[in-house]
C-alpha cells in the first residue's frame, strides 16, 4: 500500500482528543494491534495548522510511542508521520480516505516525559 511522508515542520500540531485505544472490531471491543510488531495501537486526535488551513487528524500511533501527559490543547511534535490512503465498498457503496499513522506523539511542553521504551 502507498505511504506518503507528511512534513510537519511548517506546521503548528496540538492535541484535540487526548490518546484512545483502537478498537479493532466494535462489536467485540477488542483492541486493534500493530500487524508487524504485535504492540497495541492507540488513536490521538491533533489539530494540524499549516498553509493558512487547520484540519482534525485522527493519528494512528503505538501505545509505547505516546509522551506522558498529552491533555487538549498540548503542542506535540509527529516523529515519522505517514498518510496512506484507503478505499474499501461494503453493500456496494464505495468509501475513501486518508489514514493517518505517526511512529511517536511527543509533547513540547517543558518537563515532557521521552516516548515509553518498546
């Protein structure tokens, strides 16, 4: 599949909705793990300002790539962030969009813990 480096050096990222764990399947609750590596994955919602616009991100992220405290409002800084595009059709209806997944959300704010080691 297509992965596409983000650069996010120009841009402003804060926390909108603090880290969640994915859930793999809704229904069942359970939680949705890294294929390659087996760790669980966790969803961190930021906002994303750069170019005059601002977009909501929901950003795929390992749980042991999450700094301490990510409150709203938290400036963070996206290590390795990656949009891959998806598409899928179910009942017929086609769906499409854009994922996205970062290697480690860190909070600039002074006194941030390191990401948890692996």
């Amino acid at each position: 599949m297509r992965q596409i480096p983000v650069d996010t050096s120009a841009a402003t990222v804060m926390v909108a909705q603090p880290p969640q764990p994915k859930v793999k399947d809704r229904r069942t609750g359970e939680r949705a793990m890294d294929t390659e590596t087996g760790a669980a994955l966790s969803t961190v919602d930021v906002m994303f300002a750069a170019n005059g616009a601002v977009e909501i991100l929901s950003v795929t992220v390992p749980e042991s790539g999450i700094s301490g405290d990510l409150a709203m409002g938290t400036p963070v800084a996206l290590t390795g962030l990656i949009a891959r595009p998806w598409e899928n059709e179910f009942n017929g209806q086609k769906r499409h969009g854009i994922a996205f997944r970062a290697v480690a959300v860190t909070s600039l704010t002074a006194g941030a813990s390191q990401p948890k080691a692996a």
